[in-house]
C-alpha cells in the first residue's frame, strides 16, 4: 500500500484509488497506521546481534554458575563386590560407601568466579548498547518511507503539471499556434516525469520492504500508512559544547566502559594468580560399610584435605605472561578507541550545528514558499498570469527538504548520544 503523510495540498485521484486497493491487502498483524514507537516494539530484539549478545550473556551465566558449582556438596556412591586373597584363604573384600565432599575454600575458584561476572556485566552493558542501536537504524528506515512518499507526492505533482503543459501546446499544435518542435518537448519532459515516478514508486516498495525486514515481519504483513512523528522538541534541546561532549563520551561510552573494565579484570586476574599459591581445601565424610577387617574400621569417617603444589609452577607464571600480553593490548585499544571516538564526536556535532541552521533556513523557505502560492492561488482565482502550479510543486518540495533534515538531525542527534552514553 501507497500512502502519502497528510496536510499536503494536491491529492490525485489515482493516488486514492491505489491506496484503497492496496488496503484490502493490508495483513492486519502490523498496526495500520504505525507509530515510531510501534515501531520500536515491534523490532525489539529482532536483531541478530541482539539475539547473540543475549545467548553471551546466558553463556557467561552458565559459566558463572560452573565456578560456583565447585563448592557444592559433592556425593558419589562407592560399591565393591570382590575377594581378597589371603593366604590360602579368600576373604569377603566388599563394601559399600557413600561419600560426601565439600571444597571449602579454592583460590583458582575466586578468579573463575570474578572472570564469569565480569564477563556478565560487560555482556549486558553491551546489550543494551545493540538495543539502542537498533533502535536507530529502526528510526532510519521508518523515516527513509516517509521521505519517498513526500518525494511521490511532489513528483505527482510536476508530472500533473508538466501533463498540462503538454496538452495546452498539443492544443496549440492542433490550430498551428506551436511547433511539431515544442510539441515534441513537452511530451517528452513528460515522459521523463512518468519515469521518475516509476522509480519513486519503485523506492517505496523498497524502503517498505527494508523497513518490514528490520522489524521482523513478512513483507505482505507490512504497515502502508506510518504516522509522521512529532520530533520539534529535538530542536529545542541545547546542543553541548565539543568539550563537555568530549567529557561526557570518555567518561560514559559503553564501549570504552567495558574496554576499561576488562583491563581491571586483567589487572585482578593478575593479582589473583600471583596470590595464589594452588590451595585447596575440603571437607569429605563417608558413610557405610566394609566386609574386610570391618571391626577396625568405623561406619562413619570424616575429615579435611588439604592440598598445596610444591615447587615452583611453570603453568601459572605463562598464565601471568599472557594476561600481561593481553592487559597492553586492551590499553592499546582504549588509547585508539578514544582517539576515534574524538573524532567523531568533532564531526557529530558539526554536523548537527549545521543542520541546526539549515532548519531555521528551511522554515523560513517553506513560509515564503506557502506565502508565495497564497499569491500564486489568488492571482489565478482573479485570471490573472499565475504560476500556480510551480508555487504548489516549489512547496512540497521544501516541506521534503524541511523533514529530510528534521529526519537528519534526529538520527545524528541519538547517535550523538548513544556515542556519549545516553543508552536509556
């Protein structure tokens, strides 16, 4: 379905007649119309990276889980059916045991336990990060339909003009007031006009399909009539200076957060293993009962194990040697994200300045351009010489300029703050 934002001042009757047969094949799955937010629901984790970013965190909790699963009880069942020779004799050597353990305290076990929840936090950090990410690529390409409806609808318009024209001289032709020259002209300006519009609807099937793609849902379900959201108050927002936004990135960018916290991570991990000298210490008790020598031994048995490497440990000095490899990588990292991330924020608030302007110049266009078909209208109404029609296509045409940087400055405008940590 083809349907154009309203408010705009000509409205063909071919345009009607397609939008009501394209209703009837509208799925009613999609809300019809469909707000921004709408929107946003409905795409909401159906990013693939989203989608993986989640199975990481689920992966990390499942292996936070293993490292604290080695101080649980751990209870096995021991049973023995054998002889033991003696002599010349065979004794009854069974036994059946059930034994109990419990790891009291293990310090390879804190490093695994802190590396999982590092790993969670940093997992979830990031998820949110991808959430609002996708968020701006779903506002992208919800804008991109609007913007090719508003490029029809100008395009209808100077092709129903440019029709006229070509009509008023094949008119002329007819009573030798004008060239078989200028009659061939304006024909094929106007066919020119109709292949435009072919492309420009050729676009709305594609953005429209772009924009269901995102969201998740089949093409035949897609949503036709999108509701223009409200998006003036961005402009109302006081941009920050290039230094407090500087600040504000290195202080709150999520990805430079987790490069920071994995570098304290290695630095822990570090400290840990040097501290850890391979202790382990258990509880166990074992129950039941022994056929061999069995008035020497009791049913029940308990104790503590403590194990403790000797010597000097190759494994956990390479262990350190990597990690001290790793930790000069991740410094290496921040230093060059950093570095990027300046960058870019110089050139996000460039921009935005920029667009700024241009919306101000934009809307002081658009109300010389309503002011000037006002004029066009009623010198036409008084019969007067009136270039009605290109005051009507002059608009529309800046009322698109007008959204398209409207559009522009919103996407730039959260990418700005998704880059300086304004994830919520």
């Amino acid at each position: 379905m083809i349907l154009l934002i309203p408010n705009y001042r000509l409205k063909s009757l071919i345009i009607f007649g397609f939008f009501a047969f394209s209703s009837l094949t509208t799925a009613a799955k999609t809300p019809n119309p469909l707000s921004l937010e709408q929107a946003f629901k409905i795409g909401e984790n159906q990013s693939f990276e989203v989608q993986k970013q989640q199975l990481a965190i689920n992966e990390g909790l499942i292996d936070l889980q293993s490292a604290q699963s080695s101080f649980d009880f751990q209870a096995n069942l021991d049973l023995q059916l054998a002889q033991r020779k003696e002599f010349s004799n065979g004794v009854n050597n069974s036994h059946a045991f059930i034994r109990l353990e419990k790891t009291l305290f293990e310090q390879n076990a804190d490093i695994d336990i802190g590396t999982a929840q590092q790993t969670i936090t940093s997992a979830k950090q990031a998820l949110a990060y991808l959430k609002k990410e996708k968020n701006i690529d779903i506002m992208s390409r919800f804008f991109e339909v609007i913007l090719v409806d508003m490029q029809l609808e100008t395009m209808l318009e100077r092709l129903a003009i440019s029709a006229i024209q070509a009509n008023d001289v094949r008119d002329d032709f007819d009573i030798n007031k004008a060239s078989e020259v200028e009659l061939l002209g304006k024909q094929a300006i106007t066919q020119l006009d109709v292949s435009r519009r072919i492309r420009i609807e050729a676009q709305q099937i594609l953005k429209r399909a772009e924009l269901a793609d995102i969201l998740g849902i089949k093409y035949e379900d897609r949503p036709d009539d999108l509701v223009k959201p409200k998006l003036k108050h961005y402009f109302s927002k006081v941009l920050a200076s290039l230094d407090e936004l500087r600040e504000s990135a290195f202080k709150n960018n999520a990805e430079l957060q987790i490069m920071r916290q994995n570098l304290s991570s290695l630095k822990r991990q570090i400290s840990h293993h040097k501290s850890d000298y391979g202790v382990v210490i258990k509880g166990n008790i074992r129950v039941g009962e022994q056929a061999y020598q069995r008035d020497k031994n009791s049913n029940l048995r308990f104790g503590i194990n403590l194990t403790m490497p000797l010597g000097e440990d190759n494994s956990k000095r390479q262990t350190i040697a990597k990690l001290k490899v790793r930790m000069k990588q991740v410094a290496l990292e921040i230093k060059q994200f950093k570095q990027n991330l300046s960058s870019k924020i110089l050139t996000f608030w460039l921009t935005l300045n920029e667009l700024k302007q241009v919306q101000i110049s934009l809307a002081t266009e658009l109300d010389y351009r309503d002011l000037y078909l006002e004029r066009a209208r009623a010198n036409y109404e008084m019969e007067l010489e009136s270039d009605i029609g290109d005051a009507l296509i002059q608009l529309t045409n800046t009322e698109y300029k007008l959204a398209k940087n409207q559009f522009d400055f919103v996407i730039w405008f959260e990418k700005l703050a998704l880059l300086t940590g304004e994830i919520q």
